[in-house]
C-alpha cells in the first residue's frame, strides 16, 4: 500500500509557489552572470551551460513558464556582457548569431524536457494519490465485509443454538410428559386397588395387615412428583401461569389442605388486611405453601400449632410459616435449601423445591431467626401484581 502523507505537511499556495518560480528565474541567471564577470573569465561564453543547468532546474521544478524567462534573460545577459560589442544588444559577428540562437534553442528545449518531466512527475503524484485513496477505499470496504461476514456468522450460529435450546426444550417436556405418566400410572393403580380392597368390610383381618401398602405407595407417590418437580426446575422446564393472587385465599386453601390430611394438626392463618395481590402461578404457590406446611408438620411435636401469615412488603407481600419444633440446627441453615438436605425424615427435597419454584415466579425464600418458643421459620416473598 502507498504511504499517506503526514497530515501535519504544510504547502505553499500554487499562485505563491508560481511567484517564487517566477523570481527564481530572474534571480538565479542574474546572480550566475554576477558570478562570471566577478571570476573574470577568460571567455564567460564557454560557461553557457552553466545557465542550460539553471534553465533544466527550472523547467523541472517549476514548468515551462519559467524556464523560457531565464532562457530569455540568459540569452540577453550573456548578449549584453559576454559578446562584442559588450554592452550593447547589437552582434557583430554573425558566428555569436547563430551561438545565441543555437543558445536559446537548447535552453528552450531543456525547459520544455524539463516541464514535460515535471507534469509526469505530477500525473505520477496524482495517480499515487488515487491509487493510496483506492487503496484505503479498499481497505474499508475489506473491513466492512468481513465484519459483515463475522456478524452472519455469528448470527447463523445463534439461530443454530436457538433451534437446539428449542428442540432440547421440546424432548425435555417430552421427556417429563412420559415419566410422569409411567410412573404416576401404576402408582394410581395401585393405590386405588389397595384402597378398594381394604375397604371391603369382609377383608380378613390377618390380610388386611398385607395388604397395607397404600401408605407406602403414597410416599413412593410423593417422591417420584417431587423428584420430577427438582428436575424441571434444575432443566428450567417449569411451566408458569403468571397472574393476579390473592395470597390470603392461597393460604386459606393450602391450610384447609394440610387440616384434611393431618386433622388433629392445628393451623392458624393471620392475613393482614393491607396484603397486596402478588404475581404468582395459583398451582405453583399452593405447591410452595403446602411444602412449608408439610415440613413444619413433620417436624412439629403434636398438638402444637403451625401459624401462616401474610402480610405486605417493600416489594409485595411476604409469607411466613413457623412451628414449635426443635427448629433447624446451626450446622445445617447455611444448606438447609440444598437438595437432600434434611434433618430427620423426609426426602430432603422439598425446600429446594420451595426454592426453585419461587425464584422462578420472581420471589426470594429465606429462613430467618425464630423466636422464643418457636422452631422453624420460614419465609417467602413475591412480587405486587
């Protein structure tokens, strides 16, 4: 690629660069004739090429204009001092004729060899321009394509990565969908064959014993749900209905929920008035209080009460579920949200679960310190529909 030129470089106008020319072609064969007379040469007219060399410079450096001044000026100077009778513009000898001629011929003919030279080197410098803005054009134009290709490149292997998460999502919902429905399948029928056969009033009592597998079936139940509820929230595969709750009828149905199961348990549910709608999926959240409740009345020795609040914050609205059990020991608040861990029972995954399912509806779930008196507590935000 041709150099640029500094952009710092300065020129001289072309109509000043035109005057010095001009100026140097008076001065330059004056000040030579100076030169001459003072040396006092024997014979100055044997120097003539001297004023050729001045004439070529000139034609070179600044066009044919100039170059046929100092020819001219030579050519009268070199008349009037240097050929008898000096002094005078007349000429005597026709052989000094013919010399000036033949003089301002070849000074004529070396500034227009020099002119032509000049504008060639000038072509030149204008072709080197257009070629170095050529090249620069070229230059960008190589950049632009080839960020324009890297940006389609990267684009294509977006839209790749796109299809695949869209496919990976697609099997993994398969996936699910059939799990769930292999699993859950024999466990209902297991279930609901146990149940009708210990409901026969004419079942033996020594097979009614055997036959006591419900329970059994229903935890196994639980497990498998659960277990599928970790790996869609680990798989980000949790579907959400996210709209308008009001967070007092979700506690009212998750603790008539727990009261039905557990009927000696007692639940005491305090709303406060101001609570606010939050944005959350009504399955979802009943799922997350029901996992509180269910861990508070596993740990909580009977007879004892589970209390559930709801009340607003700075955000939304909170939730707290708090028992009278030995709460969680200090070796295990820090991990007490990780998978499979537990204190004494239980599966170990049901707080995770809380925990998932509520960062995914846009919420926060923490264990704060208890009070005198009460064992676990738990709480969760969400956010004001």
């Amino acid at each position: 690629m041709i150099p640029t030129m500094d952009p710092r470089t300065r020129t001289l106008p072309r109509s000043a660069l035109q005057v010095a020319a001009y100026a140097a072609a008076i001065v330059a064969p004056s000040a030579l004739t100076l030169v001459l007379v003072g040396v006092n040469f024997d014979n100055p007219r044997d120097y003539a090429f001297l004023y050729l060399s001045i004439v070529a410079i000139l034609g070179v450096a600044s066009g044919i204009g100039p170059a046929l001044v100092a020819a001219a000026l030579s050519t009268v100077l070199v008349d009037y001092l240097f050929v008898p009778p000096k002094h005078t513009l007349s000429i005597a000898n026709t052989e000094d004729v013919v010399n000036l001629l033949v003089f301002f011929g070849a000074a004529g003919l070396v500034g227009t060899l020099g002119s032509r030279r000049r504008n060639a080197q000038l072509r030149s410098q204008a072709l080197a321009g257009e070629l170095q803005r050529a090249n620069i054009d070229l230059a960008r134009l190589n950049r632009e394509q080839a960020e324009a290709a890297e940006v389609a490149a990267r684009l294509a292997e977006r839209d790749r990565q796109v299809q695949l998460l869209e496919e990976t999502d697609r099997v993994r919902h398969e996936f699910f969908a059939n799990v769930s429905h292999e699993l859950r399948t024999p466990l209902g029928g297991i279930l609901t064959g146990a149940t009708a056969v210990l409901g026969r009033d004419d079942l033996q009592t020594s097979l009614r014993a055997e036959l006591e597998v419900a329970a059994a079936a229903r935890r196994l139940a639980r497990l498998v749900s659960d277990m599928l509820d970790m790996a869609r929230i680990e798989g980000g595969a949790i579907d959400l209905q996210l709209d308008g709750v009001d967070l007092g009828d979700a506690v009212d149905a998750a603790a008539g929920r727990l009261r039905r199961a557990s009927p000696r348990r007692r639940v005491e549910v305090r709303i406060s008035p101001d609570t606010p709608e939050v944005r959350a999926d009504w399955d979802r959240l009943g799922q997350v209080i029901d996992n509180l409740l269910a861990n508070a009345d596993h740990f909580a020795p009977p007879g004892t009460a589970i209390t559930v609040s709801a009340g607003p914050d700075a955000t939304g609205a909170v939730v707290r579920v708090v028992d009278a059990g030995p709460g969680v020991p200090a070796e295990l608040r820090e991990r007490i949200f990780e998978r499979f861990v537990r204190g004494t029972g239980g599966t170990g995954l049901g707080l995770p679960i809380v925990l998932g399912l509520v960062t995914a509806q846009g919420g926060q779930v923490w264990l704060e310190d208890p009070a005198p008196g009460e064992g676990g507590r738990f709480a969760f935000s969400l956010p004001r529909a």
